[in-house]
C-alpha cells in the first residue's frame, strides 16, 4: 500500500469503521513500517475524532412541543391523564369523597331528629288527654326533668334559657319546668 | 432514542395525535441535534425543529415506508435546517458568538472536557463549507453509515467519502496551521 492511498484511507474508511478486514489488515501493516503515516493517522484521530467523543446532544425544551402542538392545534398532551381533580380522580379519592358526604349527611339528620324531638314535645300536664295520649313524654325528656329536679342549679340555666319572658313557650315545654308560668296563668 | 413500531407510524400517517407525540418524543433530540449543529443557533434550532415537525405531521400521508422513518427525518431535517441557514446565515454571522457564549453560560455544570468539547466541535463545524459540514454532523454526531448517509441525502456512497475526506483534511491543514 502506498502512503497516499494509506492516508486517504485513514481519513474515511478507517476512521468510520468501514473498512473491509483485508484492507484494514493491510492498512495497519503499513502503518507498523511508516513512521509518517503511523503520525497522520495519531493526528488524524486526536483532531478529528477525540472532540466529538465527549459530545453531548443539546437539551431541547418542553416549551417546543407546546409551541408545536400549538400550530398544529392538537392537544399538547394526548394520552395523558386529565389533571387530577376530585370527580375524575382515582377510585380511593371517590370512595373517601362519598364517605364524607355520607357521614356530613348523616349528622345533618341526627341533629334535625334530636332537635325536633326536644322541640315537639307536648307538655303533658297541659294538653287534652287525646293528644297527650299521641304524644307521652318520652324517657329522655323524664330523665332531664328529673335531673334537674335534682340539680337546683342546672334547673334554674334550663327555665333562663328556655323562658323569654312570655307564656307561648310553656305550651310546649314541659310544666314541670315551667311551674313560675303555670302559676301566674 | 425509542423505537417506533408501524402501527403507531400508521397511525400517525393517518392524524393520530397521539401516535404523532410519540414519533415527535423518539426522534425530537435528533432532529434539534442536527439543527443545532447545521444552524449553530439555539433559536435557529427550534424554529427549524418546530417546522419539521409540523411539516411532519402534515405530510405524514406521503411516508412511502420505502426508507426508515428515521432517514426519512433525517432528510427533512437536514433540508429543512439548510433552507433555514440560507435565509439565516448572515443573522446567523451576527448572532453566533453571543449564542455560543449563551449556550455555555446556561448549561448545567459539566466536566470542563466536555466543555471544551462543545467549544472546540463548533469551531471545527464553522469552518466547513455547509456540505461537508453536513456529512461530518451525520458520521461525527448521529453515527449514521456512509449508506445511511447517502440515503438521507440521496447522493451516492463516493460523494459521502469525497466530502467527508475533503472536509477532514480542510480541518487538519487548519489546526495545523494554528499550532505552527
């Protein structure tokens, strides 16, 4: 092989990898007895090989597909889940969803239930017999005013609480709690 | 870079966004490497990748499955990267060391061999005549084969050697001539 033709080859083929076995064999066996070609094909890989090796591919910015998707006027995000949010969310955050309303619910018709036991209460000692007979006292009601008939003090904050200066209220309420009214009628 | 079965190019072939933003991700990287490197401007690189790949998606139909999608992309982007720099080459001239300068100050820290071998790629690009300049960034860069390379530009295989030996000894008498 001729130094000519070794350099040339050097600067394609060989550095590319696209050098036949044969010819690369006959290549580097001129290279071992030519000093000059032996420093081309040195140099040649310092300049023209070496730099590129540590090469890395430029970061390309997520602002580019959304510019793209934006012309072509696709959705920028094909495939890809909508963002989370309560309804369309994952099966454990509906099911904790439901429970809340279930529980909130619930309270709302126990304290509606409470109250309107407390409220619709007849006072016994003060309606006809056929009402009172439709509506007794119940256990609960028979347990406060006994409590209070107990605890002077927490009779005296029920009768305050309960007592707006007027005679409508004893209509409904019991007349144990009420005996001041009951008098003065 | 991922790889793309035919049934996602047939859809994308057909308008599928889906499929289209997966072709996009395989080959996004590619296509702003060989921009960047042809252009030598960030800003140059993304117009020139966004109008490939809206180019892409509207004649996906003509995709003839006769070559690699890959080298089909390539040839786009390398068409497309070229007619760009001849409109923008002497914008190009002006902006060029404020972008290389850019370039190094908002990377991330990196070794500085690599540094230096960014500075030192750029400057061994900038003295090519673009056609060469072109063979040397798909051997070089994107490691394509002579073959490949002569499919994405559709010129044959001893016009991809004459250019790249042509271009490597310009590059050797050049540094050559700087340490003498």
């Amino acid at each position: 092989m001729k130094c000519e033709e070794c350099r040339d080859l050097v600067l394609t083929d060989f550095l590319d990898g696209e050098l036949s076995e044969d010819r690369r064999v006959e290549l580097l066996s001129h290279i071992g007895s030519c000093e000059a070609c032996r420093k081309h094909l040195e140099n040649s890989k310092r300049t023209l090989v070496e730099p590129f090796e540590n090469l890395q591919r430029p970061k390309v910015f997520p602002r580019l597909w959304e510019r793209i998707a934006g012309e072509l006027e696709i959705d920028p995000a094909p495939g890809s889940s909508a963002p989370e949010s309560v309804h369309s969310g994952k099966p454990g955050q509906m099911r904790f969803f439901l429970l809340s309303w279930v529980v909130l619910i619930l309270v709302v018709v126990t304290t509606i239930v409470v109250f309107s036991r407390f409220s619709c209460i007849p006072p016994s000692s003060r309606l006809a017999g056929p009402l009172v007979s439709r509506a007794p006292p119940t256990s609960v009601v028979e347990n406060l005013i006994a409590t209070c008939r107990r605890d002077t003090l927490l009779e005296k904050s029920l009768k305050e609480s309960l007592n707006f200066g007027t005679n409508f209220e004893s209509i409904f309420l019991p007349a144990e709690l009420f005996p001041i009214v009951r008098l003065s009628k | 870079m991922t790889e793309i079965n035919e049934p996602t190019i047939q859809r994308a072939c057909h308008g599928d966004p889906r499929a289209f933003a997966e072709v996009y991700n395989a080959f996004v990287a590619l296509v702003f490497s060989v921009a960047f490197r042809i252009s030598n401007v960030r800003e140059d690189a993304e117009e020139i990748t966004q109008e490939v790949f809206v180019n892409l998606f509207r004649k996906f139909s003509q995709f003839s499955f006769l070559s690699s999608l890959k080298t089909w992309i390539y040839r786009i982007a390398v068409n497309t990267a070229l007619n760009a720099r001849r409109t923008n080459v002497r914008e190009a001239a002006k902006r060029v060391l404020a972008q290389q300068s850019l370039l190094l100050a908002q990377a991330p820290p990196q070794p500085d061999e690599i540094i230096q071998s960014e500075v030192e790629v750029q400057e061994l690009l900038s003295r090519l005549p673009v056609e060469q300049r072109v063979c040397i960034v798909l051997r070089n860069i994107e490691g394509l084969s002579y073959q490949e390379i002569a499919e994405t530009l559709q010129i044959n295989l001893n016009t991809v050697r004459s250019r790249l030996k042509r271009a490597r000894e310009a590059l050797l008498a050049w540094k050559q001539g700087g340490e003498e």
